[in-house]
C-alpha cells in the first residue's frame, strides 16, 4: 500500500513539473535578452552584425541609462 502511495505521489508530482518547465522554454523563446552595452549607437550596431552566427539578425539597439547603448539580440 505504501508502495502504490509513493507512486501515486510521484506521478503527481510529474505530472505537475513538465508542463511547468516546458511553459518556461516557450516563454523564454521568445524574449529579447541584453548583449552588450556600448558608447555609441555605431558600435552597437556593428556589434549586432558581428553576432548574426551567435542570434541571427533579430537584435536592435536600444538607449539605456547614463547615455549607454544596449544591444538586445533574440
């Protein structure tokens, strides 16, 4: 009887755990994540270029705080 119970649980539990983690792969998919960080809008750009093997061409400079460029690639 405790056997069954264990298994029970265990099912349960993982049953519970891979929606969960396959919702967090699809979710992270789809976000935009910080690069780099640059002086200028020039340098920023061709940093992104540069990345096209590492994340493609979907990446876009952004201004972010204390006049820095953030380079934000998929």
């Amino acid at each position: 009887m405790k056997k069954r119970i264990g298994l029970l649980v265990a099912a349960a539990t993982a049953a519970t755990l891979v929606p969960l983690a396959a919702a967090t792969n699809a979710s992270a998919a789809g976000e935009f994540r910080v690069r780099g960080v640059y002086q200028t809008q020039e340098q920023c750009n061709a940093a992104g270029k540069a990345g096209y093997d590492l994340w493609g061409p979907n990446f876009f400079c952004s201004d972010g705080p204390g006049g820095l460029i953030y380079l934000y690639a998929h």
